[in-house]
C-alpha cells in the first residue's frame, strides 16, 4: 500500500465520521440530569395551585422577554397587567413560572389596591429553551395569563 493512498483513506474516513457524529449531536437534544434536570410534576403543582378552579384569561396580561436569551444567567422579564387598576378591581398576586427550569416558581409578587399598577421585571436564570409563564390573579377572582418562549444560548442553572 503506497503512503499516498493511505493518508488519502484515512482523510476520507476521518470526514465521513466527523459528519455523521455532528449530524447525531445536532440531532440528539442533550438530557439535564439530576439537580438541573426539569420538574414536570412542581409545573404543574404550581400552575393548579395559583389557577386553581379558574379559567385562565390571555388577555389583559402583557409579557415581554427576548426570544434569544444569550445571557440565561440574567433573562429580563417584565409582567404587567394591562386592565384599569380600580379600588374594586386590582391585582392581587402575579407569578412568573419558568415551564422547564428545576425549581419552576421564579418570582410571586402581591399587590393591593393602593399600588395604582400591576408590573414587575426581574431577571431569570433558565437551565435551558423553554416557555415562561406569567400568571395573575384578579381581585374579583379572575386568572390572566401570558406565555412566550426563549431559546437559550448556553445553561444558565449550571453556571
């Protein structure tokens, strides 16, 4: 075997490995485990928690946070209840969920009629891509909620 076609065979088998590997990696969606790993099960506690019996409203909330997190140690949040803040009609509680992060209830804040508005921001750590939740809960009863979704350029939890 002449060295020419050796180092030629062993150039084109090393290509060929090197794609289907990256091809499998960008495939496969890499799995937290242990404490960075999602709580389906303390989502879903907190969600029926806060709603309880309610409806959920996607109305009179407003989320903003970027699409692309490309600091998911510090994702700004901001929360605001858009209906007329009254004596008679005000928030009382607002949450922020973080659908797939470890610990999923990221913030509660509560409010009373004397506040005149309903809004927070804060900055979130996320462990990776996944919907934020903003939840309030009305003084008549009633349930608002907003959701959006951030891609997440690198984990923020295991910082």
């Amino acid at each position: 075997m002449k060295r020419r076609n050796f180092v030629a065979g062993s150039v084109a088998l090393g290509a060929a490995l090197a794609m289907s590997s990256g091809r499998a990696q960008a495939q496969s969606k890499p799995v937290l485990a242990g404490p960075l790993a999602p709580n389906p099960a303390e989502f879903r506690k907190a969600m029926n928690e806060f709603v309880g019996n309610a409806t959920p409203v996607e109305a009179g909330l407003k989320l903003e946070l970027p699409v692309l997190a490309d600091n998911p140690g510090a994702v700004p949040v901001h929360a605001k209840v858009t209906l007329p803040i009254t004596e008679s009609q005000y928030c009382k509680e607002l949450i922020v969920l973080a659908e797939l992060n470890p610990s999923p209830l990221a913030c509660r804040f509560r409010f009373s009629p004397a506040t005149g508005t309903a809004e927070a921001a804060v900055r979130l750590r996320l462990s990776q891509t996944q919907t934020i939740h903003a939840l309030a809960r009305m003084s008549d009863g009633k349930v608002l909620i907003a959701k959006q979704t951030v891609t997440v350029a690198a984990s923020g939890c295991g910082m």
